[in-house]
C-alpha cells in the first residue's frame, strides 16, 4: 500500500473507529434537536433534566432514583461511607458507550450526542459528565486519554485535543472533584493490535510511551489520585508467533521508565496495574493478581505498583472477586477496586453493575481489613446492558451499583461488630497461638525438632471446619 | 425523543453502524488509490494480482499457496473429495470482517475497500468475492442479506438495494457457481436488540418475517441448496426481565411460517437451524444440538429442519464437536457444518480456522456416517485473526482450513479402511447380537422377563473399555 | 481370572467398596463405644443426644439449631410452608456420606457406626435416620437401595436384606412420613462402569432392569410419591468406543420398560428423569432439561416423566439454575428440585447446601409459577463439606438450607405481591396483546400479511428492556 | 468421643482408607489364586506373562505392544530420545489405581493384588513394578511414601514399613534404575483434610514435616533426582473460614525447612513444585506456575526450587499445557513435566494419557528450548481409564503415551532443522533489533527519549502477525 494510502487510511479511521466503537453513538445532530446548540459544543439547560440530585431516602423508599443504602455522610466503623467508598464514574463506560457488541450496532442514542468525535463534542460529553457526578453525588471519575478527547492525526495533534479538554474538566471540576484515576488507552487503535509495551514493533513501543507520558501529565495536572495500566493487548494470540521472553522483559523496561517519569514530573500518585486474564487476547500477561505480583517481583518494582482489582476479570480467571482482593491485600498491594460483576456462566467480560448483596458483602470484608482504599477507590467499570437505552437507566445502574456496595459495607460492618465469625476463625489457628506455633512462625521450626514433637504428640487431633456454620453466619448478616 | 430526530438517527446510524461492524474497513478511497476506479463500483484489473490459483501440489510442497491434502477430483471412498467437502466461502468473513473486536477498531485495509457501504462498493465486493472463488476453486458461497447489499431507510428501500446485488451475483455466478446457504441478519441492527421471532415488540417480529420473506427469495433465485437460522438475539439477557415461554411460542409460529412460505414459492433448500449456547446473549434458545431438537420435536417442526453446527458453537455448549455432529446425526437432522474451530481456554466464539487434524478426522468420521452433507456442506465461518492483515493471508487461512479437513477425510478413509476401529466398537455390543438382545431392541423386554434372566446368569461379565487401545488405532491413522 | 477368583473378588469387593464409597465410615465398633449395642443394630437412647428438636424462632434467633425463616405451619401466599417446601432429607449424603474424596480418605466418625456395611448396621443408621427427620420436623426422604441395605451375593440376597431394611422402615415411618422419592444405585458397583441400560453388556442391562424393579416395588411399599432415575454411569468416556445411537435406543427401551412396569403394579408416583452434564461420565445422555427432553419427546415418553433439577447439575451445564427449572416448567415436566449449590468457579459436582438467598428467591419464584412442586418437593442433595465432622455440622447444615429456601419463599412472595416486577415484564410484551398479536399468536400471522404491516408501519419502536431496573427490584426484596 | 474410640478408628480407618482410595484393588487371595503365593509377598513367575519386552518396530507395525516413534538410542538434534525424554512410571497410578472414582467402587482387578495393604502386599507389589519397568523399557519411577509402604499406627510405624519397603525396591533396582522423584502423600489421610504445612492444627503441621523428612530420606536413599511438593489439600474450601495469608507464611517456613533439611542430608536432588489450580480443594495456593513464582520470590525461596508442570494442572488453570511450561522456562523454573492430559470439556483433573500428536509436538518444543529437563523428566503422571481392566492395558496406555510424546519431539525437531517458523517469529522482532531497540532493552529508553522518537517515526507500520501461516507450517510438520 502507498504511503499516501495509508494516511487517507488513519484519517478515515480516526473518524470511523471512533465512532463505531469507543465513540459515543451517533444520534441527536445539532440541527435537528432542538436542545442541541451549536458546532460549538454548547448545550442549553441540563443534559438530564428529568433526573433530580439522587438522595438517600433509606431501605423503605419505592423511589427508584433514591439511595436506600448509601447514606453518604453516615458513619460505619468510625468512617463515613463516602470515605470508605470513594465512589468513582467511569467516563468510558458512562459517556462512551454505545451499546455495540461484536454481532451488532450501536442502540443508545443519548439526546446530546451529535454522532460526531469532535472536540466540541467531546466538551459537550464533558458537561454531561459533570451534570451526572454532581446529580449523583459522586466527586471522582475516571477516563482514558482518548475517550475524553479524538485522536488527532500526529501525537502533537492528539496532544492538542486532550490539553483543550482537559483544560475545561479542570475549570468544571472546581474544587471538590478530581479523577480518581487516569490511564492512556493503548488498545483501541490498530497501531496496538499487537500490543503497545509488548508490540514487536518499535514504532509501537515508543508511540505507546509518548501517550503514557502525556496521560501521566494530564492525570497529575487534573489531580488525579492514581494512575493505571491496563495491558488489554499486552499479552499474545498464540505463542507461535510470540517471543514472551522478550516481550516480557520490554514491559519491565516500560514499567521501569514510567517509573522514573512519574517521579521526574512530581506525580505522587499510585501507579496501578489491572489483572485479566484474557479478552481481547489469548493470554494477557498480568492473568491475575499473583500473576501480575509475579511480574512485579522478577522486575523489582513490587514496591513501585498495586493493583486495581476488578471483580469480573476475577471471575474471568477462575477466581471469585473475594480471593483476588485477598490475594492482592496480602501481597501489599490493593490499591483499587473495579466494582463490577460478570455473570457465572459467560465466558467474556460483561462489565455488569454489581447487585448481589452477598458478593458486595465479602468486598467490603476485604476493603475493612485493608483498612480502606485511599488513595484509590470503587470506580464504577460497569456498563448498561446494550438492550438497557433510557437516559434514566445510567442513573438507575449507578444507583443501585452504588447501593449494593454500601449494603454490603452495612452488612460487613454487622459482621465485624457481631464478631462471631472472626471468632471462629481464630480459634481454627489457636494451636499456633503457642510456644511452637511463635517458634515456627519465627523460622525456627526445623524437620528434626518437628519430627520429634510429632512423634511425641501422637495422632493430632483435627477440628470440623465448621464451613455451613460459617456461611450460616454470614448469610443471617445479609 | 422526537420523530425527527428518530428517523435522523436512523440514517446516520445505518451508515455508521454498518461501516463500523458488519462493513467493510474504511480503505482505499477510489480517490487515492490509482486501482480503485470511479463511485460505479468499476475496478480495473484484478483484486488478488499477487495471488494465483490455486493447485494441488501434494504434502511435500513448501508453497504455501497450494493445496496439500485437497486434490479436488481425487476418489476418496468412492467419491470425489469435492462432491465429500462440498466447500463454501462465507462472504461475511472474509468481505465484510474488519478485524474490529468489542476493543479495539477495524484492522484490515483491503485496496479495493473505499471506506463506504455504498451500493457501488457492494458491487465491486462481490466481483472481488468471485474472483476469490475461482482463485481458491470453491463453487459455494454463503451470505446474509445485509451482508451483501446495504440497508436501506425502508423494507422497499432495503429490498431494492438486495436485488441490484443479487442481479450482479447471478450474473457473476455463471453455471457452476451458487449459495450454499443464504440468511437474513436478525441481529446487527438496533431493531433486533431484543429479539427478531422472539422480540417483545410486535413490529420488529413483522419485521423480521419480513426480512426473512425476502432473504429466503432472493437465496431461491440464487439457486441456494440450504436456508439457514441463526438466532443470534433469539434468547435472553435476564429471566427476570423475559417471558421465555411466549417468545419460544412465538418462534415456534416464526417457524411455521417460513415453512409456509418456502413451500409457497417452490424453495425446495433444507431449512437450517444453527445453535449456538450464548453470546451476544446470555442464553440463546438453541442453545446445542439436542436443544434444537426438542424446539422442533415440541411444535411438530422436526421433519421441516435440520441443523447447522459450528464447531466453535459446540465447544461453548460444553461438547466436542463430533459430539454435537453425532447428536444431530441420530437425530436425523445433521445438515451443514460450519467449519471452524474455538479455543478451548477461551469463552467466546473466536471462528478460527479449523487447523486440528484430529479434531478434523472426527468430523469427517461422522460426515462419512452421515453419507455426506448434501445438500448441505462445509461453510468457512472463520475468520483471519485480526492482526493478519496481508491480503495473502485471507488464501492461506482457507487454504490451510481446506487441507486441514481434506486430510481428515483422508485419515478417517484410512481408519474406516483399517477397520480396527470398528472392530473393537463392534465386539463391545456383541452381546446384543443375540435372541435376548434383539427381544429388548424390539420393545419386546419387560422387567420380569429380564429379572428372570438376571437371576438365571449371575454377576455378569463386564469386558474392558479398551479406550486408551482406541485412541492409540485413532491416533496412528493421523 | 478364574472363576473362583472372580468370586471371592466380588465378595470382597462388595464389603470393601461398600465401606470405602457409598458405606458409612468404619467408625465406632459395637465393642468399643459404650453407647453402641450389639450386633443387632440396638443402638440404647438418642442417636443425636445434645441436639433438641429444630424449632422456629424467627430471624432475631442467635441459636444456631433453630429456624431462623423457616416456620412449617405459617402460610404463605395462602398455603402453609410446609407445602411449598415439601422438604426431603437425602439418606445418602446424611447417612453413607464419609467425607471421601478422589483425594481422601473419610473423614467423618459418626458415633453410631461400627464400620460395617452389615445388616445391622443397616438398621441402625435407618433408625437413626427417622430420630434426624423428627428433630429437623421433616417428614420426608430419598434413598436409593443400596444406601439403605448392602449389596448381597446374588440378586435375590440383595432383595432380601432390602426387604429386611424396608419392613423397619416401613415401621418407623408411622402415618406422618414416607418417601418423596426411591432410586435404584445403578453406578457404584464395577458391573455398571459401561452404564445400566446403556450397558454395552445385555447382563448389565437385564441387572439393571431387576434392580430398578425391586427398587420401585419398595418406593411402592413406602409410599414414595415419585420415582427418580439419575443415569450417572449412562453416558460415554469417549465416542470412539461408544456406538451412541443403540445406546440411547437401549435407554429407550428400558425406561419404556419401566412406564410399564410401574402400571402394572399400580403404583401412581411420577417418574423423574434426573439431568446432569458430565461427572462421572465425559457426557451423560440426560445433559440438561432440554437433552432430557428431547430423548423423552423422540420416544413418545414426554407424558410419562418429569424431571428432577439439580441446581448443580444446572450449572454444570453452563446454565443458571433457574434456567434449568423454568425449561423445565416451560415443557410440562418440572416435578422435582434436589436443592443444592455448586462452587462457580468449580468444575465438578459439589453438592453443597443452597445458601445464597437471591439464589433461593429465583428458585422459589419457578416453583410459585408452577403452583408448588407436589407430588415432588425439594430434596437436599447436598452434603457437608468433607472438613465438617461434627455431628452438629449435619444439623446446621440443613437447618441453613431449609432457612434458605424458606428465605426464598418470602422473597418471592414479597415480589409477587409487590407486583412490580411482573408489571416490567406484562409491559415488555403488551404489544402482542392486540389483534394482530393474537392472529401471530394463533398461528395466522403469514409471511405476506406480516411484511405488509411491516412495510406499512415502518421502523419499530424499540424500548428499554431495564435490566437494571428489574435487578433493582429484584434485589430489594431480598 | 472418647480416647479408645479414636485410637479404634485410626486402627479402622488405616485399613479401610487405604483399601478404598489410595490402595490396591481387593483382588486375587492368596488362597484363591493359584499364582499368589504365601503371605510373604512371594510371587512365582512373571507378573505380565502375556507381555514380551516392548521394542520399537518403526510406525508402520501394527502391534500394539510395540513403538513405533519411540527409539531409545535413536539421536534426534544431537541427544537420544532417551536423554530427551527421561520417562518415569508413576507407581501410584500403576499400581494403586484402583478405578473407584466419587460414584464408584474399584474396577482393576489385577492378578497379583490379594486384597491387603499388608507389607507383604507392599512388597510383592514393587516386584511388579520392577517387571513393569523393565519390559517398557523405563528406568525411572515416581512413588509417594504411602504408596509403597502401609501406613503404621505411629510415625515410626509407618517409617519401619517404608524402610522395609525401600530396601527391596534399592535391591530391585540395580545399578540401572532409580527414582525420577519421590514425595510424600498429604492428602490422603484424613488429618490432613485441612492441609499439611497450611493445616490450622499445629500438629498436622509437625506431622508433615516429620513425613516430608522421612520421605526425604528415603528418595536420596534410593538415588532419587528430584523430590516433589504438590500441596493437593494446601488451599482453602472456603475464605470465610480461613486465614490465608498466616496459612502462606506457615508454607513458606515449611519450605524453608525442607530446604535446610536437604541441605543437611547432602541431598543435592532439585526441589519441585507441583501447581494445579483446585481439586481437592476450591483453591490451591500452587494455582499455576506464575502463581507459585510469585510464593517463591515473595519468601526468597525463588533459587530453591523449580516446577514439576503437569498438563491437566495447567488446563484446568484455564491456560494451555505450552504456556505453563514457557512461564516455567522464562521464570528460569522448569524442572520436570507430569506428562498427562485432561478433557477440553471436563472441569476435573482426568489425568488420561497424552494422545494428542500436536499438544506433544508443542511440549517438546518447550523441552527442547529449555535445553531438556534434567535431573527432571516426564513423569507419566496418568492413568488408565476406569473402564479399561484388562492387564495388557497398563502397556498399551503406557506405549502409546511414550510414542505420542517421542512423535512431539521427532515433529518438534523438524519445526527447528526446517527453520521457517523461528525465522518467522525472529521477524516480528527485528525492528528492536537496532539502536534504539538495544538502548530500550538495555533499560536507558526513558518517556523523553521515546517521545522524541515516536513525534519523529509518525505513524508506526505494524506488520501482520500471521498466526494462520504459522499454524500451517505447525500443522505441516505433524
């Protein structure tokens, strides 16, 4: 193909992918509806003017646009809710959405959506975004470098767009709002279909650098609390045609350099990796959280990253959500819930808002013992099914994804106050709670000396598990 | 939302969407290109230049553009292995994939591809799909309306479109040439997010019947041999929010009706039904093989159908794929196959090429068992991966996809020939080759008679298995 | 082998296997515990004595041994829960269950057993049976014939210490309890490795038939209400020793059998077919409700059985349990639930008491619909946890199971009386809930008539499907 | 339950456990059979009389107890398949595989059992396996201590019966034979329902440390290369009942304690450890190989052990056998192959004999880019299916399992001698093959730099990644 091809190409796709699937749908054109102003990305009025501020209105209210769990300012264990929740939106998700799936189109069609992926768009998006935080009472969100702003045709073109966006979410942030986390989307464009740190291509490589570098900025400068990778390309279709040694060492190297970036700009952030197992790749290289943990060790940066966890790539490893922020927590590094939820029998990531109580009850377990999240949060990464296309639905989701949580943080809470399930656990290891048990803990319990207490000792006696009266307890809490 | 605006949205979405997903990629401009002629859809010169025809040149040839195993008119058990394959490319794949996936933008930049769905570039499609066909000695072909031709703003408009296409197709089809199967896509447009047959809202069934009405007629005056189902949407998200049992009523007199339909119009192709578990759905209501079965075994439909199924489809429904050919094979309703092949550590439909030579002997084992597939035969619903991205690599993929099954016809010739293998499956019920065994096939064992014997013999004699000897004949054939 | 050989290796067998497998563990010997008897199966005072009778005490209750929601007499939707529920201990799981694993040795040391698989012994763990039904206010069991009485030399020795065990039985019942259901074990012992009545061996075959029999003769003699047949063995390892289509002929013929027989002794109780995927078959005939289905449909049995949903066997099949149920009352031929819960992140059957409540609450909802389950009702196939070995645990466990499903009912109810939900669906479908609606519905609706309107109506509105509304609902009744 | 009780039980249990599950069938008295001798363990004659030594008779011999890829001395890429291969015979699946499964009793009906666990039995036991090994034509074994020897009623009990046994299995082996590994079985017994080293019981954990001491000592006894560590009951049922990170630590002490125990004894064999996600328990803390690399490097224990990858492990992990040995390699920790296979379907450990042609092509090819395994080798960590009860059998699995892995390499090195699938990979690389590439791998390609880089390079060129070309040429060499 000719060069000039090829440019006519990434023009033409710059417009079209965007539109299709990381893109907002393509409804409501300016001249059409009348609410729609201008080229110029203005809006009249509110974007949801049927929604009122979402309130608590308690467990009794029929109103399905109220809280009935999450009662912001309320104190749990010596913290008020919104403390332990940080509650964050996702804007890709939320205001990039189209309701495509790989068998079908786009179905929402959101009435301040001109079917563009120009700037004045992306403004207009971003006005949306900020009516919706502050209807919901939500002070963090989420974004990806170019779901808030197009691709331009060069970096600095990109760059451009994102500095002119970024530039109004910061006036619209004020004072109170400020994203939880910021990452650079490495996945969407085709230049990454063979990754962007792990690519086989240097051009690649070095591309994926300049957009990490800027979105690192941006997230610093817009106040961002934690920064995140998520390698949704970095990992391979089949090891026939993939070096993973060397494309593993590359992502060390690329870890290594953002590294050093995030300390030579004075960015104090928490630099976060995402585990998935696989999906869009056969293999992701960060599986899960051992995985990435793994990772992190060989390379020596295990005290540089923690990890966002998201409950449906948990599930997607084999792993329920519990066990993965447990293994994250025990390592040292949760630093991040995606709050989300697959279904039990799909093989894919649905990305459903969370609404069992149960699994929300063991999150929360989780989030207590960790001691909270701060400085990262619960950031909604969920997403209306496709076949859900009320305005009112994004609220309805949000509501009730934020309501579980909080049920759960209220039945955790009962939990731990009750005491009678930590008590059982305790007393299961109690026998270490002993001479030997101190010795063996500290290292000191060799092959011969236990060999000689267990001949001593004799047949050790073993103790029910008591596992039905474990989830007996837990079930009356809920 | 007001009407404007609605019909607005219509239109822009056919054209987005359809670009976006079911299209294909925004390439090659005619503009730019000096191959690509005028908006007539005229292309001078051939789409594949590079690529020859392609040959048998037996199993010690290096070239990667010949067949290895396929040699066409070669008698494999008394029949040509093409009468035996009966091969069909599927237009979809390999004219409208673009390589988009659920995260990433379309990949692939064909050069006769100028970034429209217009009708021109339908045409000019078509005459690329046919010069693929007589490249890669293939006489079938397979479509979905939509597919071929683009959406119109109305039924009429849609309809009008089709034919132009279709006209063109006939044309080009000359003698030798015609559908496999043809089909309607129920499933990419927004109308269709819940359902076509088994849509909740009574203008989308209407419209589907519709839609089917002319799918079928158009797949008629092609000469197609098979009409095919797929239900992609015809199934359900949640129960919570679903009526199954009116939508599988509601199927069920969809079904009625093509059958109606197609024995007014003199249609005399086998009506297929394709199932598939899940995905874009939750669950799809023929969800496997024997699912199918009961559907049309529950309306009384089952002398009007039989089945198409996909490999790919088999292993999500928790079945190998000579399972669910088996499953239809006893049922009497094995009809087509979709060859193709999944991941097994992947839960989604990935549509590879099918390059497993053993799981390929398997299916010819069954097709064997079958006395072939006509009037049906072996679809290539697979798809290049999306990072390959070399026109060459659209011939390698089908040629090696092609070889792959020819060899697994010569592998299972071998096994039937040896005879080992049903030797020993023989001798494993030899004991019903017997006056008492041919009483109980006949219906003729009642309890007491058989209690009286079971008594009279004592503990019976149980042989061994013999499956590690099984799969040991099995592998030496391949 | 020899034939002597052969008959000392099954009379070995029998006592080895017994004990190792289905037996009770080789725990307490007359001689030792004081409290054991003698060889006769005495057994002096209560078998449960720290355990009271279960009574009802309401959710605030911190006693573990109490009903927490569970409370027999209280109506609900106007009829008692008793009713609904139709609780049924499973004799296996509570009585032979050992804690063995294909891993493990047993585990639990049941008091009561001397580690024999004796007749005695027999009789005592049936008398211990009926003190566990009255404590837990259940007046409901399941066994199959081998759990209750062991094996014998012969078939006639078998059917004499069945018959020993059944007359005792028969005695403890009283008037206020007997069988939901009896089965034949058609799995355990070696003779049936290749399956009962799909047995490649005729001798298998005509055993099998003596065996199910003699097996419903007794659930006859009981008053068992149902019948239920699980095929674990009846299915294949590998296709490539299996001739699939004379084995589904064989199950065909003898369940035919079996409508038969039952007929001819009068005895009214339903036959259930009992569906599950895999384990320990690579696939079993009667995959899943609609497998199970279709085989019925295909051999003119639909109007003999129904079947018995096993929630982990639903999962298992890669779907929801109430997916499972609902198919199955969708077909006429829901008649059973053997209430338990698998792990979903795990791979084979776990047979673990039901303790999610929305799990419940789904399942309950499937039952109201069906206006109760009766003659069939729910059995817990569910076993403590191999690390459970407190003679408590077997009593906390189906305490938390009945209080879950009894959870269940009151959700369900709190729905169906809130009514909102239904409403969401009612709306979904209200247009079918006109003429032409009805004309489709009445198998009027023609192709041509149907693109008419199409055409003359125009693009459908499509609606909102509020998913995530409905999960809203949904989860505020819990 | 009093003290007489549990000692009764133990004394019960050790002989009845052991016959069920991990024992040999209860087959053939020695009163019964005129081949078994007295109750000394004495055997006349051969154990396989019907089975001459096994010889290569090249791939076109139709005997089934012949090979017909594997040839012992034959140099394939400078080494003997031999030195390649380095086979094992697992003892426990040979010869205590019994066919009990969760819903079966024992199947295997082997002449030389006699239905004991008696030392005697022990002992007659490991002369067959020495014949086995012999006419296969293996000179490496695999035992767990409990396999070989009867459990005793004490540790020193149980230690005198080992050592008995090990001093004739030292005299059996000659100077040729020895064990690829030995290991000690903590599992099986039920004090180690909860774990060994990660029990909550103090004792159990002594109790294991004594038994890995003694197992230890006897595998450097009998010149054993390696000693394994698969934690099958180290993991968790439940989280709800567990403190899983003082249950890690406690497994990091223990191996700490191996170490420095093998040390002191002058054991220079390679420590292993085995991953496999669950089963039996929900989670295993070995999960996969990244899994327990990141255990190793967290506790500094990474340059203390390597990997024994086992293929079923690895699928059951949801990742292919081929990915877990490269995470091995690349982790510079692969040590020693289980050679086995599971069921694409089955959600279970089947441990079935590698079959597949193309599986074993890709393992050999990990192999061979590992440089080979030794001191490790592949262990045939499989067995026969449940159904397969004739003698002969034991060969046949064995043969074809030996031929389907000596195939894997013969078609691995013609992969490597024809070179187009290296040179297609070395391709996709070659762009960091240059300056700038070798600066980034060096670690100096700082955000800055690449930015430059990537503003300077415009839009990178991405090449296709031809995974369908690769799969050809993969498939070719089969």
């Amino acid at each position: 193909m000719k060069a000039g091809k090829i440019i006519f190409f990434l023009l033409c796709l710059n417009l079209v992918s965007n539109l299709a699937i990381a893109a907002g749908p393509p409804t409501c054109p300016a001249d059409v509806a009348s609410d729609c102003a201008s080229d110029s990305g203005e809006w009249k009025g509110e974007f949801f003017p049927d929604i009122p501020k979402i309130k608590y209105e308690g467990p009794s209210s029929k109103n399905h646009l109220s809280f009935k769990w999450y009662n912001a300012e309320e104190e749990i264990l010596g913290r008020k809710m919104k403390d332990w929740m940080r509650f964050s939106v996702a804007f890709w998700h939320t205001f990039r959405g189209t309701g495509g799936d790989p068998f079908g189109a786009p179905t929402k069609m959101w009435p301040w959506e001109d079917g563009t992926n120009s700037l004045a768009m992306a403004k207009r998006r971003m006005r949306a975004n900020f009516e919706f935080l502050n209807k919901l009472g939500v002070d963090k969100w989420c974004f990806h470098d170019r779901d808030i702003a197009p691709d331009g045709k060069t970096i600095e073109e990109s760059n451009a767009n994102l500095d002119e966006v970024v530039a109004l979410a910061k006036e619209l942030q004020g004072t109170k709002i400020h994203p939880l986390w910021g990452t650079a989307q490495l996945f969407h464009h085709p230049r990454y279909m063979h990754g962007g740190a792990t690519s086989p291509e240097l051009g690649v490589y070095a591309y994926s650098a300049a957009q990490v570098k800027k979105a690192m900025e941006v997230t610093h400068y817009l106040g961002g609390e934690n920064y995140v990778f998520w390698g949704g390309r970095e990992g391979y279709q089949t090891l026939l045609n993939t070096d993973m040694e060397r494309e593993l060492n590359h992502m060390a190297r690329f870890m290594e350099a953002a590294v050093a970036y995030k300390k030579k700009i004075g960015f104090n952030g928490t630099l976060l990796i995402e585990p998935k197992p696989q999906e869009p790749t056969k293999h992701q290289y960060d599986w899960d959280a051992a995985t990435a943990a793994n990772f992190l060790r060989k390379y020596g940066l295990i005290d540089e990253f923690k990890l966002n966890i998201e409950c449906n790539h948990a599930t997607l490893a084999g792993h329920s959500c519990h066990h993965e922020l447990e293994t994250a927590r025990i390592n040292g590094i949760l630093g991040n819930i995606d709050a989300n939820t697959g279904d039990p029998q799909i093989g894919w990531d649905t990305d459903q808002f969370m609404m069992d109580v149960g699994e929300a009850t063991l999150v929360m377990l989780s989030v207590i013992k960790n001691g909270g999240l701060a400085p990262g949060g619960f950031n909604f990464d969920a997403k209306l099914r496709r076949e859900s296309t009320d305005v009112e639905d994004i609220f309805i989701a949000h509501v009730a994804g934020m309501d579980t949580l909080a049920r759960g943080l209220r039945n955790a809470a009962k939990l731990i106050e009750d005491g009678s399930l930590a008590e059982l656990v305790r007393k299961r290891y109690q026998s270490f709670d002993s001479e030997i048990g101190a010795q063996i803990e500290a290292g000191k319990g060799d092959f011969d000396m236990l060999e000689k207490k267990a001949m001593q000792w004799g047949e050790p006696k073993v103790s029910s598990a008591k596992q039905e009266l474990a989830e007996m307890i837990f079930q009356a809490a809920i």
